[in-house]
C-alpha cells in the first residue's frame, strides 16, 4: 500500500482552566491534525501542537514544511517500510520538529494498522493500561494545593509542581506544598519544573533549602535556561534531588553530549521535541544504556498526539519510566470519540489497529 495523499485539518479544545507556566498562560488545545491517504483503504493520523516558544514552529510554518518538504518525501512510499520512511521524513528539511513529528505519528499509525496490532503491539510492548502523572499550575499556594487534592481524588500519584513564575516565593511555596502532601496518607510523589524560570544562584539557594530540611523530590526539571550547560551542571553538582532536562534536550544528539558531560540524571522526551517516534525511541534506549530514567512528556496538546506518546511509553516501559501525558485530561471534552481512553490518573491504550482512530467528527479546516 502505497502513501498517495496528503489532509490538513484542526482541532480545537477549550481547557477546563487555563495552563500557566513561567513562560505563558494558554486557554485552549490546538492541534493541527495530518491525514495520511493511501492507495488502499487505510489512513493515518497523526498531531502536533503550535510550540513556537519552544520550537520555533506555529501551524502556519508547521503546515507549510509539511507540505513542501515533509510530505513529498514520503509520498509514493509503501507504508510498511517504517524504517525507511521515518528517516525520509527526518531528511526532508532542517529542524521542522512537529511537521515531522506529526507526520512520523501517521506513519507509525499506518504501519500498525497494516500489521492489525496497536501501535505499542507493534512496537514490542505488552501493556494495556499505563498510569499519568499530572501537572499542577503555577498559583498562589492555596490554589496548588486545591488542585493537588483534586488530582489525588482522581488518582494520581506523581505530580509535577509547576513554578518559576515567583522565583521569591517558590521556596515557601514548594515547602507549604511539601508538607501539605506529607500529612495525607496517599503515597505521592512530587517533581518541580521550573520551566527556565530560575537563575544558578536562585535554584541553589532554593534547593538547599529543600534539601537540608529533609524534603524529598523525584526531579527538579529544567531550572534554569535551556543553553545554561554550565549552570545546570554546577546545579547536578551541588544538589542530590536529580535534575531532569527538558527545553535543553531535544535530540539524540543533544542527550548523547548532556550525559557524556554528566549534565543531567534524567531525560524529559516529548515528541514534538524529538521529531517524532523514531528519535524518541533512540533517547529512551540511551537512557537505558546509561541508566538514565527517561520521562514520556507532552507539550499542550490533545488525544491524537498524547496517545501515540502513551503508545511509545508503554511499549518501552524500562526506559521510560515516568509518564507525564495529562494533556487530553486538561480539555472540556475529547474530541476524538475513539481509541486511547484517558480517564483520569489511567490512559487505556486501544486494543484496535494503529491509534484506533477511523474517523475525525470535530476536524475543522486548517486556517493558519
Ligand atoms: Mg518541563
């Protein structure tokens, strides 16, 4: 079966409540969506969210790469060469991470569907269901703990603690919160992303004040700013919570050269950032080798997307030991009636072909 067209469309989501981080606040998903046509009765799906704060690529540039560069690369390609076609896709132009990375998700969806198995089946897993942690926003203290109590009702148990907004107040503020979840019986385990929003100095005073009164995280992400390689090494260096990388980390590249200096304990992978599935992987596998946890990741983004992320998580569940996929959750409703299931703290993977999705109701056209 052969790729012979090519569909752009949109999906738009209201939030329940709007997403705040030290970079921005966002009041809505949006995701531009890519159909992949064949020559048979099978399609593909695939998303990716506008990022243009970190990757540089709003819909409008996303659309056009696809269409000039990414999608000529691999139209007229049998879609069971998977190998061969993600790295077309990844040849096609520089950069262009969620022009690739959404085509590189139809793909992977069109060969499972060949092969009749869901995509994590295809990729060598065995699980069905896998267990998301959430992202708490950064507010005033009250309102965190608020939102913590909602997210352990709903059975959540990791939790990532969103700050930076106040790099003055978040000491208080994570200790409040630190204490507040240890008096609950409920086993839960915190991480910090400051998203960028501290300095060296200010992350080390922060830290050791954490830590030298007791207080225990599973990561600190992303503190300082993403080109910050001397700092988040003094930063590892000085403080035993583990540092995870995110915005400094996209690529297999980047990965391979933070470890080789020993620039940090953990890997956030999102697909957006790594391009796709094929290069995630790879970051995941790396992981492994070095005996670094790897987290699965999601930039704001919806249920097409997000459920090829949990698909990859669950298929490779060594080296991806954290998974962070509350996106879909963070909408009033999901658009897409069919495939993954996210329910609360869970995400039930479709046991149907591919991503399981045959049909798009809500898809609006693509207006960039
Ligand atoms: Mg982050």
């Amino acid at each position: 079966m052969k790729i012979t067209g090519l569909r752009l469309g949109r999906i738009k989501v209201p939030l329940t409540t709007p997403f705040k981080t030290a970079i921005r606040t966002v009041n809505e998903i949006d995701d531009l969506i890519v159909i992949l046509e064949t020559d048979g009765p099978l399609f593909g799906i695939g998303s990716t969210p506008s990022t243009p704060h970190i990757t540089g690529c709003d819909h409008k540039l996303t659309s056009q790469m696809i269409e000039q560069f990414v999608f000529p690369a691999i139209k007229g390609c049998d879609i069971t060469e998977i190998r061969e076609n993600t790295k077309r896709v990844q040849a096609s132009t520089e950069k262009a991470n969620n022009a690739k990375s959404a085509i590189e998700i139809a793909l992977y969806d069109l060969w499972s569907k060949q092969l009749n198995l869901p995509l994590s089946k295809a990729l060598g897993g065995s699980l069905e269901e896998i267990q998301t942690g959430i992202t708490i926003s950064a507010n005033p203290v009250f309102d965190m703990i608020a939102d913590i109590e909602k997210a352990i009702a709903k059975g959540y148990r990791l939790m990532k603690l969103k700050c930076g907004t106040e790099p003055a107040a978040d000491q208080s503020r994570l200790t409040k919160i630190f204490h507040f979840v240890a008096t609950l019986r409920q086993k839960t385990e915190l991480m910090i992303d400051a998203n960028q929003g501290w300095t060296t100095e200010q992350t080390l005073y922060i830290m050791r004040q954490l830590e030298s009164a007791g207080m225990v995280f599973k990561a600190l992400e992303q503190p300082v700013k993403h080109n910050d390689l001397k700092g988040l090494l003094a930063i590892k260096e000085a403080i035993t919570t583990p540092l995870m990388v995110d915005e400094t980390c996209f690529n297999l590249k980047q990965a391979t050269y933070l470890l080789d200096k020993g620039i940090a304990n953990q890997i956030n992978v999102k697909l957006v950032k790594s391009a796709g599935i094929s290069e995630a992987i790879k970051i995941g596998q790396l992981g492994e080798q070095r005996l670094i946890p790897c987290m699965m990741g999601c930039m704001l983004e919806g249920a097409i997307g997000v459920a090829a992320a949990a698909h990859v998580a669950a298929a490779f569940p060594v080296q991806f030991k954290y998974v962070d996929l509350d996106g879909p959750t963070l909408g009033q409703y999901n658009p897409i009636d069919q495939g993954t299931r996210f329910e609360k703290s869970k995400v039930y993977l479709n046991k149907t072909p591919g991503l399981g999705i045959s049909k798009i109701p809500t898809l609006s056209p693509n207006r960039c």
